[in-house]
C-alpha cells in the first residue's frame, strides 16, 4: 500500500492504495463518491469521465497513484455553491437529456470540459466531444441539445430527428 | 488485475534504470491499451513505469524540416501543437475520443502496434525516425507484424521524428464501436517519391503499398491509383468487413487521400 494524496473537489482528499487502484475505485469505494458510475470497466463508455487537472480522463483508465497530486473534479463538485444545479446539469434537466440518468454524471463532465475548450461548440462539435461517452437511453438527441443550451445558444432551431 | 508495484520516476534515466533491473516491470504510458489489458489479465508485470511524469518526454518541436514528438506526448498535444504537419496532427485529433486523447500517448501507440493503430501509419508513411533510451529505428525496421516491433524489453520510446512533406493526408475508415480504423491510409508526398502506408487492413499488421507509391510518384492525382489493387488474401476478415472489403477500401481510401492531401 501506497499513501495517495490529491485534491477532490476542492478539498484534500488521501487515502492508502494499491499499484493497481484505479482512480475510479479511489473515488467511489474510499472517498464514497459514487456519482462517478462504472459502466463498462473496459474504457468504452465514458460513465467514469472525470477531470485530472483540468482535462476529461476515463477514471476507469488511470490509477489512483497516476492523479498523486492533481486537482480532481468529479459530479459531485459541480453542483453551484447553494447546492443547485450548475448550468449544464440544469439544462440537463431542462431538456430531458436524460433518461436512466446511468451516463449522466460522465455526460456532464465532458459537456464541462468541452465547454472549457469551445464555450460555444457547433452541434457536429458536440456530438463529435461525445464520441466516448455511451448513452442507451437518450438517442443523444436532448444531450446535444442541452449542452447547446447550456452554452448559451438558441436550441429551439434542432428539432427533433 | 493482478499486483503490481507502480513506480513514477521524473527523469528518463531512472525509468531506464528502473525498466533494466531483474524486476519483471513494463513501461506505462497512457494506460489506455495497458490497463484494459492488465484488467484482462493478459498481462502480469511486477512493476509498472509511468512515463507520465517525465517531462523531457513531453512535447512537439519542429526544426527545419523536421517534427519531433516527445514519446510521452499525449495524442490531444500532439492535435493541438503539431501545426508543422497538418496531417498528423489530424490523425492525433481523431483518435479514440477526448478522454483517450488526454491520455494516450504517441510511444504507446506505436509500441503496441495495434494492426488497427493510426500512428503507425503515419510513421510508416513518413518515413520517421523512432528514436529509443538506446539507438535510433527507421519506421522501416520498426513495425515486425501485429502487436510486434523492434523494441528490446524495457526499450523506450523517447522521441519520434518525422520529416515533414510537402503534402499529407490519412483517411481513416472508422469501426464506429471500437473508433480505430476499419482501413486507414496515410499518404505522403516527399521531394523524392510519395509513401503509402496502410493500417487496420492486414493481417501482418501496418505496410506500404509500394505499387500505389510507384503509380502516386509518377503522378500524384487519385486517377493514379484508378485500376490498382490490393489481393484480398492476408486482409483482416472478421464481422465488421471481409478480406475483400477491406481490400476494396484500401483503394478508396488511397485516393480519397491523395484527393485530399495538403501541405
Ligand atoms: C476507446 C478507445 C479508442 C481508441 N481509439 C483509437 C484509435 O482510433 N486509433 C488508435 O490508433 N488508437 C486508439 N486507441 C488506443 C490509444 O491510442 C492508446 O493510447 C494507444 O494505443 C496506447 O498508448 P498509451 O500511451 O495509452 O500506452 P499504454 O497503454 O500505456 O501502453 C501500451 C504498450 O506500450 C508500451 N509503452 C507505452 N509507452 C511506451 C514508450 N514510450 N516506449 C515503449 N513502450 C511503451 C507499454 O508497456 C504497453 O505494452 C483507443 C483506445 C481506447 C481505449
Ligand atoms: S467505466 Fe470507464 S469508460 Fe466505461
Ligand atoms: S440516460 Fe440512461 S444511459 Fe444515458
């Protein structure tokens, strides 16, 4: 065992982990934040998404010794500090851009970082972002949509396919 | 998984070092082939290197007619900062996705050599330089077959070297389940002949289609290449495309990249 600092959501988080820790597993079975979901285990599906000093990472695909250090940032921490809905979770709702809600948490954690990138992505540019994150319920339709809402831009134009 | 130590040097000559010892260790890169492998057990090292914090091999420089990418750099910094050659910074861009992009790494890839891989195209295609912890390797001698290369173990990709050409392009035909390449052809237009690689198509994994580059020297327009083809025997037939498809998609994705190729 291995001690592992890092900072989460702000705050210091440490724990012992071994070589093999996924950060995933960090996160959701020492420091009890399980909104960061496991879907696949494989790196396909992107309900592990969260940031690593700043970028988009499978949380499944990295060991907890590998963010020694870094600031994470997972669902948990995107709430607005009155505790409502930040922006992009908020448009979530809005525009039903979710269903089961499994690949939410992943959703928005690359909404979040796309929009870091591009504050004002096209519609293909969305979709595109998105290539690794896997949604069985949505159709993806009202995820575009509500991360174009959430960047501000008129959505009433897409209509649906 | 099994258990493994898991070491994060900061300087190169201590992942060498670390990688030379009579631990059974691997290098990781971006984890995005090993872990998945590791999680598979297909794969049970005592001990991992990170190469992740070793800043010297971080990066993208071009000097003269030459790009160079550290054989740490994550494919994102190679989209982002690779401006010099248009093409591969393309390739790099349309990797995986975002987050493998963040992590992945370009001396991962082309050491895994994935027969589905985009980066070994382009290395093979511009004739780059793959440069080790010990010696220098032509992308000729490099690439020895699916999953197989030159590399000794414990051998390191510090850095690869491409030369830039003076027109570019790769074509990739996307597995839209897995986004590796179905087919991908990276094509390059050097002063002294063009070079065609090939990647996901065959069963020995990255080659050259040397009657393409002969037919593309003469003359470098799509209708070149019009009538020439790769024999279907020695392609990938599996569920998403028999060995005539990907043939046949050889030649498509030929000329769609020598269409395209810019500068
Ligand atoms: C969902 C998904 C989609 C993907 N899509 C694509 C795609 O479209 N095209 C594509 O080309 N790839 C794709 N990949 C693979 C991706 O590009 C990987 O990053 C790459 O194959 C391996 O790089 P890595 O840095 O993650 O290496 P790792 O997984 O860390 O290592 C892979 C192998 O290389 C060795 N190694 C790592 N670094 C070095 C080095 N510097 N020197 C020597 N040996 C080293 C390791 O020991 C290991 O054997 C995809 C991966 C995923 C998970
Ligand atoms: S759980 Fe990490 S990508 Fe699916
Ligand atoms: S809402 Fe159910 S998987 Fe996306």
């Amino acid at each position: 065992m291995t001690q592992v600092s890092m900072t989460v959501n702000g705050k210091a988080a440490r724990g012992d982990v071994e070589g093999r820790t996924l950060l995933s597993t960090f996160l959701r079975d020492q420091l009890g934040l399980t909104g960061t979901h496991v879907g696949c285990d494989t790196s396909q599906c992107g309900a592990c998404v969260v940031h690593v000093d700043g970028k988009a990472v499978k949380s499944c695909t990295i060991f907890a010794l590998e963010a020694e250090g870094a600031e994470v940032a997972t669902i948990e921490g995107q709430a607005n500090a009155d505790g409502s809905l930040n922006v992009i979770q908020q448009a979530f709702q809005d525009h039903h851009g979710l269903q089961c809600g499994f690949c939410t948490p992943g959703m928005v954690m690359s909404a979040a970082a796309l929009l870091k990138e591009n504050p004002k992505p096209s519609e293909a540019e969305v979709r595109d972002y998105l290539e690794g994150n896997l949604c069985r319920c949505t159709g993806y339709h009202n995820i575009v949509k509500a991360i174009l809402a959430a960047s501000g831009q008129d959505v009433g134009a897409i209509a649906a396919e | 998984m099994y258990s493994f130590e898991l070491e994060r040097p900061t300087r190169l000559a201590d992942a060498v070092k670390l990688l030379s010892d009579s631990t059974e260790s691997l290098p990781l890169g971006g984890g995005q082939t090993l872990i998945p492998t590791l999680k598979q057990r297909l794969a049970s090292p005592e001990r991992l290197v990170s190469l992740a914090g070793i800043a010297e091999l971080k990066g993208v420089k071009t000097e003269g007619g030459t790009l160079t990418v550290g054989g740490g750099t994550p494919h994102a910094t190679v989209a982002a900062e690779a401006g010099a050659y248009p093409a591969l910074a393309a390739l790099a861009g349309n990797i995986g996705d975002p987050a493998v992009r963040n992590r992945g790494t370009i001396g991962g890839s082309l050491a895994n050599n994935d027969p589905s891989a985009c980066y070994p195209a382009a290395a093979l295609a511009s004739g780059a330089t793959l440069v080790t912890d010990r010696r220098e390797i032509a992308a000729d001698d490099f690439f020895q077959g699916m999953f197989s290369t030159a590399l000794d173990e414990g051998e390191i990709i510090t850095a690869v070297r491409f030369p830039i050409p003076e027109a570019a392009n790769y074509q990739k035909f996307e597995q839209p389940a897995s986004r590796f390449a179905l087919v991908g052809v990276f094509v390059a237009k050097y002063p002294d002949g063009v070079r065609v690689a090939v990647t996901g198509a065959s069963e020995e994994g990255v080659f050259r289609w040397s009657e393409a580059e002969t037919a593309l020297s003469a003359d470098f327009r799509a209708e070149a290449v019009q009538g020439l083809s790769v024999p279907a025997e020695g392609m990938i037939g599996d569920l998403h495309g028999s060995k005539a498809y990907r043939a046949h998609l050889v030649g498509v994705m030929t000329k769609r990249a020598v269409a395209a190729a810019k500068g």
